[in-house]
C-alpha cells in the first residue's frame, strides 16, 4: 500500500508538471503590443490630446487586426519643440508627428529616421500659415507692419518663425523694420496676445486662427502662406516589419470622424524631398535679419 501511495505521488506530482509545461508553451508568443506616439504643444496640451487620441484610437484597432495581437498606443505630450525631437530621435517614442521644420531638424540628428505618411486635408500635401491682426486694427497689408510690434510662436516653428519671417522680408518688412517683436512659444497664445492689444500682429496656424475666432476673439488674418503639412515619423528603432504595417494602416484610414479633431481627412504619402522648400526657407532665415532690404534681397537671390 505504501508503494502505490508513492507511485500516485508521482504520477500527481509529473501530471502537474507536464501540465504546466504544456500551458508554457502553448502560450501565445507574442503579448500585447505598446507603442508610444508623440507631439509637442503647438497649442494647449489638452488640446492636443483632444486632436490627436481618437485617430491613434483608430490606428489601434486596424494595428490590432493586421498582427492579430492587441496593440496600445499611448500619447506622450512634449512641453517643447526641442523635446519632442529629442524624444523620437533618443527612441523614447516609437513614432511623432513633426512639423516641417522639426522634422528637417530631427533627420540632421538621424538621418536614419523613416517617414511614415503626411496629414492630409482634400489631398493636398500643403495648409497655410496666416499673419493676424486684431479685428480692429488700421493694418491690412504686410508692408504696413513697419514700425509695428509682431508676435511669432516657437523659436522652431515653421510658421511661428521660419516662413512667417520669410513672408515679412517678402514684403519689405526686416528684423529692424519692426519696433519689437517676441517669441512666444504656441499658436494660441499668439493668438490671445494680439487679441489682447500686446502685439500690433502675430503669426499662427489658419486653423487655430479660425478656433479663436469661433471662441470670439476679435482676430482677422492679412495674409496667408503655404505650409507643408505635418509628418508623423517612425523612430529608427522601430522593426521594418512594424512599420511597414503601421504605414499600411495609417494610409488606409478613411474615416473622417478620426481626423476631424486635428482638421485633416487622411493620411498621404509622403518623402523627404517634400520638405525642400522648408529647407531652403530655414537656410535663408538670416535675411529677416539683415540690417538692408537690399542686403537681404541679395541672399535670398543667391539661395533660390
């Protein structure tokens, strides 16, 4: 009797075993899947997160299917230009969208990094970029901002800074031409100081122009320029076969509901070369602060 018991013992003690390793390896391969997205504020991040979450929603559950696993995609909020390229660039994220010139700056630190697709509005690869005044205001051209104080957005903003200033010289107005000018670090906030009467003009995004004013801040635009829209990149460590997935999805969104937030329809493709002109507006940016028109006009010929 006492010999079966140990048998039994055993039999008990290599079934649980067996059972154990069989729950092991049977087990699914790969678990769920977090990739992290990120931005910077270019308005409030509140507002970011209103923008951007429910077509991140959407890439999760497309995501989900192609590689039959779950996969979850948080949002990581940048307080900077500066940081959210640092962010992609160090792969503390897994993909961002960047501005035009947030992204030329973040391929000069590694030129590794993959395009994924570009925000898109009537299939255009292009949105504008406004010069505003108050509601009020005397100004209606460019030219009469000589004398007049301006407020741009980030020091790395493609319209807050690079193509807003590039516009200025265009129409005759320098760095010295103005009485005084700030940075001021997001569109809204350029918006809300020209409102507010502390800056004569400024320049912001035409979409978060037309927010402000539908809040009822009395705003107009005087100009508009083109800009090339957002590009979401993918970090260089990220796996081929992940990207190449994640670009097919984000392509094939065609659900409005999901860009309506950010002002946008879909997603495009995209290269590098698109960016170009940005390229070339950044390298000219020393003529808005050339101390002659002439001066100014002389580099500008040179560069294009």
């Amino acid at each position: 009797m006492r010999i079966e018991a140990i048998k039994a013992l055993f039999q008990r003690y290599f079934s649980r075993i067996a059972i154990f390793l069989a729950f092991l390896f049977a087990a699914p391969l790969s678990a769920d899947m977090n990739l992290t997205f990120g931005v910077y504020t270019t308005d409030q991040p509140t507002e970011m997160v209103k923008a951007y979450r429910p077509v991140l929603n959407g890439i999760e559950v497309e995501l989900s299917e192609r590689l039959d696993t779950t996969v979850k995609i948080s949002l990581k909020v940048s307080s900077t230009y500066e940081k959210g390229v640092s962010e992609l660039v160090n792969g503390n994220v897994d993909f961002s969208m960047l501005g035009a010139a947030s992204y030329i700056a973040a391929l000069e630190q590694d030129a590794s990094l993959r395009l994924l697709a570009i925000e898109s509005k009537n299939d255009s690869k292009t949105f504008n970029g406004v010069i505003a005044v108050r509601a009020d205001s005397s100004i209606h051209t460019v030219s009469q901002l000589a004398g007049k104080t301006f407020a741009f957005g980030n020091m790395e903003s493609t319209i807050g800074r690079y193509l807003s200033q590039a516009h200025l010289v265009d129409n005759g107005v320098g760095a010295n031409d103005l009485s005084g000018y700030d940075y001021l670090g997001r569109h809204d906030r350029v918006g809300h100081a020209v409102a507010a009467g502390k800056f004569d003009a400024g320049a912001l995004k035409e979409g978060t122009l037309n927010k402000l004013i539908k809040r009822g801040l009395q705003l107009r635009a005087v100009a508009k320029f083109p800009n090339v829209n957002k590009a979401w990149i993918a970090s260089s460590h990220m796996d081929n076969e992940i990207f190449l997935q994640l670009q097919s999805v984000m392509l094939s969104l065609d659900d409005e509901a999901l860009f309506k937030p950010f002002s946008r329809k879909r997603f495009v493709v995209g290269e590098a070369v698109d960016y170009d002109v940005i390229r070339k507006t950044i390298n000219g940016n020393s003529r808005f602060f050339e101390k002659s028109k002439t001066n100014a006009d002389v580099v500008f010929a040179e560069e294009h």
